[in-house]
C-alpha cells in the first residue's frame, strides 16, 4: 500500500497572498514544510497539489527546481483537486496536509498513519473532528477510494472547498476515527499554522529558536513558547475562519446537517 501525502497550495489568499512562499527558516513556506514531512518514517512520498491558475506557477516551479512532485488541479474544487493529485501520485492511502502549516511533527503524522494501518477498519483517521492539538498540526489520514467515493458525492462548491469536509461531516457513511491531544501536546489554544502576517511572524520566531534544526517536536515548540508567553500572545486573538467548518459554531453545524447524500 503506497501512502503519499499530498500538501494542499495556492498562492491566493485573502490575510496572507502569497504566503507559501514566504521565507520560513530562509526557505519558501512550501519548502520547508516539505522538509519537515521528509522526516517522517511513514511515508513513501510527499507531494504538492496547486491550483490551475497562473499566480501558482512559481509554486510548480519550485517543485520542479526540487524534484517534488507536482500536481495541478482545479482552484477553488480543493476535494477534486486533492483527489486528482493522489491518483497522479498513485496512492493507496492518503496523508493530506495543508500548506500553510510548516510546523507540522512528524511524529504526529507518523502516529496518525500508524493507527490507521492497525486499525484496518477506518476510512479516515485524523486529530481535527475536534480541536484538541494546538492549529497547524491537523493530519488526516485516509484511504483514496473513500476520498473518491466522497467526491462522487458531495455536490455543494462550499462543501468541496474544503478539501475532506464531506468524509468527515458523514459518519453514517464513513467510518471515522478521531485523535485528541493529551498531557502537553492538548493546548487548543495555541496557534502555530500561518493565515496573517503575525501567524509568521510568530512560527519565524519558533523556527528561529531552534536554530538551522528542523526535527523539533511539538512538545518542544509548546515547551518554548510557554517559556517565552510573549511570543504565543501575539497572535492569540486573531479570528480564526476554520473553525465553523469543525462544527464549531451553530450556523455552521446548521448547514452541515443538511448536507445531502449522507446515508
């Protein structure tokens, strides 16, 4: 069974344009989560799925100056697109990761695949049905024919949008398995992905703390930040546009209960 994680890219962004490849420990954003991903023990590839407009060339450039995989897809059918890349990547089972979370542990996203392979039962198995680990470490792990089975059902574009959003949201149809943080590593209140300019501004002092090395764990990164609170503090307030999509407003578990094709 070939796994592949495929990372989730486009340079259009609303708080951050461009910020994929935005430096990050004196690599584009892209770059360096594609090496912390190289860590993992798990995987016997990564690769990057972007969308087809123009503004992303720079991103299959880079990849093609690496030697990393490159898929292009539709822009805004992220679940097409997320789809599409895995079969060109010939997966068996999935690892999707979004690109504008570059601390992501590889540990973590070793465990998330290690439950899954020995569970044998799950279609998907991820750590954010709930938000228990701190933002920027979200992992989903998945087999490519429940994705398929998921795209060939879900119709609604805001749905798509948002990549696994219809597996996740249809348990009667998908047999799901959700991971929750425990002991240091459950700090919901922390965020270490990038969405503005003071999300960078944090991770590039994360990053800077630890020198040229990128095997740092989460629980090292939480044990900094927790010994320096300033830093965690700055972008502790800025609104965060995931979460209705976790269920975590009321409007939004309204318009997720009416997704049709559940059963």
């Amino acid at each position: 069974m070939r796994i592949v994680a495929s990372i989730q890219v486009r340079m259009g962004s609303e708080r951050l344009p461009g910020k994929v490849m935005q430096s990050i420990g004196g690599k584009p954003m892209v770059g360096y989560l594609i090496g912390r991903l190289q860590h993992c023990d798990s995987l016997d590839d990564v690769g990057v799925a972007t969308g087809f407009s123009e503004s992303n060339n720079v991103i299959q450039e880079f990849c093609e100056a690496a030697k990393i995989m490159c898929f292009r897809g539709p822009d805004e059918d992220v679940l097409g697109r997320l789809l599409e890349s895995l079969q060109y990547f010939e997966a068996d089972i999935g690892v999707v990761v979004y690109g504008d979370n570059p601390l992501i542990d590889p540990r973590i996203v070793d465990e998330m695949v290690r439950l899954f392979k020995e569970s044998k039962s799950y279609d998907w198995v991820g750590n954010d049905l709930k938000t228990t680990f701190p933002a920027g470490m979200e992992v989903e792990v998945f087999t490519v024919s429940a994705l398929a089975d998921s795209a060939r059902r879900a119709r609604d574009k805001k749905i798509r949008e948002h990549g696994t959003l219809f597996m996740r949201k249809s348990p009667s149809r998908y047999k799901l398995l959700n991971v929750e943080a425990s002991g240091i590593r459950r700090r919901p209140d922390v965020c270490l992905g990038i969405d503005t300019p003071v999300d960078a501004a944090v991770v590039e002092e994360i990053v800077e703390s630890f020198g040229g090395d990128d095997r740092f764990s989460l629980e090292e990164i939480l044990s900094f930040l927790d010994k320096n609170p300033e830093i965690a503090k700055k972008n502790e307030d800025v609104p965060r546009r995931w979460r209705p999509y976790r269920g975590e407003s009321e409007n939004m578990k309204r318009f997720l209960d009416r997704i049709p094709d559940k059963r």
